[in-house]
C-alpha cells in the first residue's frame, strides 16, 4: 500500500542522510577546504556567460565538484529533480517575459540559462552539503572566520529544516486521516493558517531555547579544528582556474 | 548563618505585554541549596512562565535571585549558566542534529574543550540508559528517549539549580521511575513544574500550588492540592503519600 504524503517522509530521511555522506576523494580535504571548494564551484557555475566555453565551464565545475564528492545518487537525484521542477516555471516566465520584445529564439535562451543554472548550483549546493557532518560544518565555518552567532544560526536553519520536514509529513498524514479521503482540499486550504501560527509559535520557543541554552555565545569553543594543508591548496587550484576562466568569460570582453 | 538560597522570588509579578493581564501575582518563595519542590498548577496556571521569568525570559516586576544573583539585563547570561532548564515539549530545545552533541552543548558553555565535552556527554547518555543513541539522529528518536536527552542537557553541565518543565510528560511507566530515582539522587535544587501529582509526591516534600497566577498554597502536604483538584489527584497521589524523609 502507497503511505500518503510520503514525499515528506523521504525528504525528510534524505536531509538527515545527506550530511557527510559522500564518498569521494574531497573528504580527504579538511573542513573549511571543503567549504571553500563548494564556494569556488557554486560561482564557476554562476559567473560565465550561458554561451559555448561559459556552458562548459560551468558543467565542468558542477560535474567535476559532484564527482570529487562523490555523494550517492539517491541523494543527488531527488534535490536535482526538485530544483529543475521548482525553477522551471520561473524559467518559462522569464523567458515569456524576454519573449514579447526579442522573439522567442531569447525567451527560450533565458528560460535555458535559468534552469541550467539552478540545476548546477543545486547540484554543487548538494555535493558540498554531503562532504560535511554538522560538527565538520561548524568547525569549517569557525575556520573559515565566520562569526559565531551567524554560524550557529546556520547550524540552527538547517537542523531545523529537518524537524520542519518531519512535520510537514506528518500533518499530511493527520490531514489524510481525520479527512477519511473526504474534505482533503478543504482541510489542505486551512493548512496555511493553521500551520503558520504553530510555526511561529515553534519559533518563539526555540528562539527561547537557544537564548537560554547559550547557543552563539562568543566564548563557546569551537568544533574540533583541523589545519589547513598542502593537499587543500592543491586541491583548490583547479576549481580556482575555472572561477577565474568564468570571470574572464563574463567581464573580460 | 543559613546558606543562599538556590532560588528566590520576591513579590513577583509576570505579565507578557504591557496591556496584558498578569499571569502571576506577587508570588514569593525561596528555594534552599538541594531542595526539591514541585510547583503544582493547572493549565494556564502561571508555571511555566515563573520558570521563564527565573531565567530572564519573561518580562517580570518583583525580584529574583538564583543562588544570590539578583536576574536582570546585566546578570542574565550568568544566571543561565548556574540553571539546567527543561523545555516542555523536548523537541524545542534539542538544537543539534545528534544526541550526543546536542548534550555536549552545555559542556562547552561551561568551557570544556570540544572532545572532551562529546566524551562526557557520552558518558551521561549511557548513565541515562541512552547509550545506543547518542550518535543517532534525533529525529529517529521516541518522544521519552527525547524527553531523556533534553534532560542529559540540561543535567550535563551540573547546574546548581534545575527549573524542569514537566519531565514526566509522555514518559512511560517505568521511564518515570527511572527519572523519580535519577532526581531524588541529584544534589542541585530542583523546581518542578508539572500536573503529575504521583510523580511530584514521589520526588518532592514540598508543594507549591499556583492557582490562577496566585501562589495558593506552599508546604509539605499537598492536601490543598488534592482538594482543588479532585479525586482523580486523590487517587494519584495517595501512591506515594506515605512517610518522607
């Protein structure tokens, strides 16, 4: 039997997985090499022109940062799918917008460039989530001189981008059952305001929480810390070529 | 000479806004070094915001001292580190994905070093009964194996004074025996705020009942109590109405 309201659960179940998950030759690298690779790659990705060398620097970095990750498919194929589907009608009315005055050949390029894009830097956003564990992550931001209360804050978004999922599953699976497969679009329609003054309100406590918990505080140790090496500088020297191709490809003329 | 109080409030008034009714009033009492009290109430009675006011997060007039440390702007981060502070629900205050680091948290506050901190968290886990659990994610967690690590977190640090927002609740049977021994053997004052009768006669000699933010009854015998509730509480807390140290 197919459970109701299963894409949650799954989502759910892939964020907590996610995490140092991957299994490529970039986990060898420290914390805030890793950190900064996936930076590196996400604007190689970002930066050239939607045009010949500027698409394949681009895929390049995209494809090349995922493979040095080496997340599992499942992994990556879910959030991709999600990025393609959630930007693609951004995408079309872009371009319809372009459409009106420059003909459709630019709408299409518009719409193209977008969702290339968004899948790219889905992917590298994806590949670099599954090279660190939480306490790598933090200990990567800590080296990387990110103030603390911002990366605690960090830390508190995506911990709580979790619980928020296993919530959404199961008040879709309160929805499915007190509906009785009756009154489910009507129960959907109230779920904004119900939901949104329960979020709010999880909000304040947690927010209480971490006051009262000395989450951020200055004077907290950081993760344990690892140095920066030879290997990461090397690592990082192809990735900076390409940012720099991109650049040159995008402001150089 | 008697010894600092562990907690006291002076005359407390809680009100969240400033056009909002109190919901607390003129409340005093003090709590000794290793006292436990359960502070008794029905819904909407005041409890827990007389816990949040006692760490400086709700608006309050009158005066509150943790351990001799008047709680104001300036003293308020201070005073948060001297109390270990159970949420109610749990799931509130778990900020960290695993276990085992959220526990570490209160460790590191304290300034342990980060391995350190994990070790002893791990170790307090295991003294919980939680040992397989201290590296899973939290989210694949019962709500009383949650209840226990909210717990862990707030004991970890050894705070001299525990403010715990209804510890038993969603606990099973045996669950509750296991957290009625752990407190009874710890040495911090301890304020309980629940509406568990059975489970605060069997932890607490002293009974403090809130009743529409008034400070109803305070002493060793919950009698008022069950008079104001019922039979139900009758029947609850006779289990454990017999002779107390």
């Amino acid at each position: 039997m197919r459970t109701p309201y299963r894409l949650p659960h799954r989502l759910a179940a892939l964020w907590r997985e996610l995490w140092g998950c991957g299994r490529g030759p970039a986990m060898q690298l420290s914390p805030q090499a890793r950190l900064a690779a996936g930076g590196m790659a996400l604007a190689a990705c970002l930066l050239p022109p939607p045009a010949g060398v500027g698409i394949g620097v681009a895929v390049t970095a995209a494809a090349g940062w995922a493979a040095a990750c080496g997340p599992p498919a499942k992994v990556l194929v879910l959030p991709l799918a999600g990025a393609v589907a959630g930007l693609l009608p951004v995408a079309v009315l872009a371009g319809v917008g372009v459409g009106w005055d420059a003909g459709m050949g630019a709408a299409l390029g518009v719409a193209t460039e977008l969702a290339l894009r968004g899948a790219a830097a889905a992917v590298v956003a994806v590949a670099t989530a599954a090279t660190v564990t939480p306490a790598e992550l933090e200990a990567g931001l800590a080296a990387l001189g990110v103030p603390r209360p911002v990366a605690a804050l960090l830390l508190q978004i995506l911990h709580q981008t979790g619980v928020l999922l296993e919530e959404v599953g199961r008040v879709g699976i309160a929805l499915t059952v007190r509906s009785g497969g009756r009154g489910g679009v009507r129960l959907a329609a109230a779920l904004p305001e119900v939901w949104l003054p329960r979020l709010l309100g999880r909000a304040e406590r947690v927010a209480v929480a971490m006051q009262v918990r000395g989450v951020g505080e200055a004077e907290l140790a950081g993760g344990p810390q690892s140095p920066w090496r030879r290997r990461d500088t090397l690592a990082l020297l192809p990735l900076g070529v390409l940012v720099v191709l991109a650049a040159a490809l995008r402001w150089g003329g | 000479m008697n010894p600092v109080p562990a907690l006291e409030l002076g005359a407390v008034t809680v009100r969240w806004h400033l056009r909002a009714a109190p919901v607390l009033r003129g409340v005093s009492f003090s709590l000794a070094p290793g006292e436990r009290a359960a502070l008794l109430g029905l819904n909407g009675s005041g409890k827990t915001s007389l816990l949040l006011a006692a760490v400086g997060v709700a608006p309050f007039e009158g005066t509150i001292r943790v351990a001799g440390t008047a709680v104001g702007p300036d003293t308020v981060e201070q005073v948060r580190r001297r109390v270990g502070f159970l949420f109610h629900p749990p799931e509130d205050q778990l900020l960290l994905p695993r276990a085992v680091d959220d526990v570490a948290l209160a460790l590191r506050r304290r300034g342990d070093s980060p391995r350190e901190a994990r070790r002893r968290a791990a170790q307090l886990l295991a003294e919980l009964g939680l040992a397989e659990v201290d590296g899973r994610p939290l989210a694949e967690l019962s709500h009383g194996q949650k209840q226990r690590v909210a717990l862990a977190g707030a004991l970890a640090a050894g705070p001299p004074l525990l403010l715990l927002d209804e510890p038993s609740a969603g606990l099973d049977p045996p669950g509750r025996r296991h957290l009625a021994r752990l407190l009874e053997a710890l040495p911090a004052a301890t304020l309980i705020a629940t509406h568990d009768l059975e489970f605060a006669a069997r932890v607490c000699r002293r009974f403090l009942l809130l009743h529409d933010g008034i400070l109803f009854h305070d002493g060793p015998d919950p009698q008022p109590v069950l008079s104001l509730w019922g039979e139900d509480a009758q029947a609850g807390a006779g289990r454990h109405a017999g002779p107390r140290r």
